[in-house]
C-alpha cells in the first residue's frame, strides 16, 4: 500500500454493531479524510464467543499492513490485541484501544477462556508503531487502572478524559482528534 492509501479498522465491542454509537461518525470522518475504512460486524455481539470473534477477524487482519491503523472499543481492544498477537502477518502503523478492559468483561464467561491466555507483551510492542490508548475516569464497565495497566505493558500514550463514560455517544471527538495526531505523525512509538 502506499502512503495515500492508508487504511483504518474499527473494532466494536460487547453488544454493538458497525452501525451504533460513534462508529458510522467516525467512518464518515475518516473517508472524507482520505483513508479505507473496515468495520467489520463481529457475530453475535450479545452472546460472543472468543473463538467466533477470533475467526472473524482472520478476514480483517489480512488486510493490516504498515499503513494500517486499527481502532479498538471497549472488548473490541482486546479483541484486536490477541488479532495483532496470533493472527497478524505484519506489524501495523497505530493501534488505539477506547475504554478497553483489560481482560474480558465479568459475567462474559464465553470471552473469558480466550483472554485469560498468557499475553506476549514483547510481540504486541512490536506488532505497532504507536499505541495510544484513550480512557475516561467515569467508565464505570471497565476502570480507569485498566488504562494505566496497558499504558505499563504497551508503553502506550495515555489519554485520559474525565466525563465521557465508555464512549458510547453518536460521536467521539476525543477519539478522532487523537487519531489526526496518531495520524499525522505527531504521536510516535511511546517511551515506556
């Protein structure tokens, strides 16, 4: 791919699809900007599975290259961590995780199996030029030292918000800006 064609995956979470909160805004921001957007529907958001969620990605991250930018929210995050982890061929240009736990959700027992593997931090860190990960004080589904945790393991740029939730509105102004700045250069591989 060359620089122009540069390309964006956006991951849901738990009990979303494509088509809600900030993820149709946020593609529409994204291809007036210029870049290739996939946002693939993950099966049954209600009741997933580890495994079904993993195969679904298989397509998407075939896809993923150095030109590549891949958006996570809430388990979407972690979803595209064990991806980048287990699936991916090469390492992508930025991972963002939006209010992303850092293991699965309680009670989601069916994703629990998948995530509760030893996780290879040394390859994630490598899989990415720059991770950011953008968390708000009040998410009360996932809490904000989960945020601190990836910051500590990915050496990820942290963004904190103090009143957005677990961004869940139709727009996410917080989310793009940060991405322009993933985007455009201004946010390189973190220290850490």
């Amino acid at each position: 791919m060359s620089e122009q064609h540069r390309f964006v995956t956006i991951i849901h979470g738990f009990g979303m699809t494509p088509e809600k909160m900030w993820f149709p805004w946020m593609h529409r921001k994204l291809e007036a900007a210029g870049f290739g957007v996939h946002t693939p529907a993950l099966p049954d958001p209600l009741t997933p599975t580890y495994r079904k969620w993993m195969a679904a990605m298989k397509s998407a991250v075939q896809r993923w290259d150095e030109n590549t930018y891949v958006i996570g929210h809430s388990i979407g995050g972690v979803v595209v961590l064990r991806a980048l982890e287990h699936l991916a061929a090469k390492p992508v240009r930025g991972v963002m995780l939006i209010g992303s736990p850092f293991a699965a959700f309680p009670g989601v027992k069916e994703m629990e199996t998948g995530f509760a593997m030893p996780i290879d931090w040394a390859r994630l860190k490598a899989m990415a030029g720059a991770y950011t990960v953008i968390h708000s004080k009040d998410d009360l589904l996932a809490p904000y030292d989960h945020a601190l945790r990836y910051q500590e393991a990915l050496g990820a740029r942290l963004v904190t918000a103090e009143k957005d939730g677990h961004f869940i509105g139709k727009t996410a102004p917080l989310v793009w800006d940060e991405f322009s700045k993933m985007a455009n250069g201004m946010v390189g591989k973190s220290e850490g």
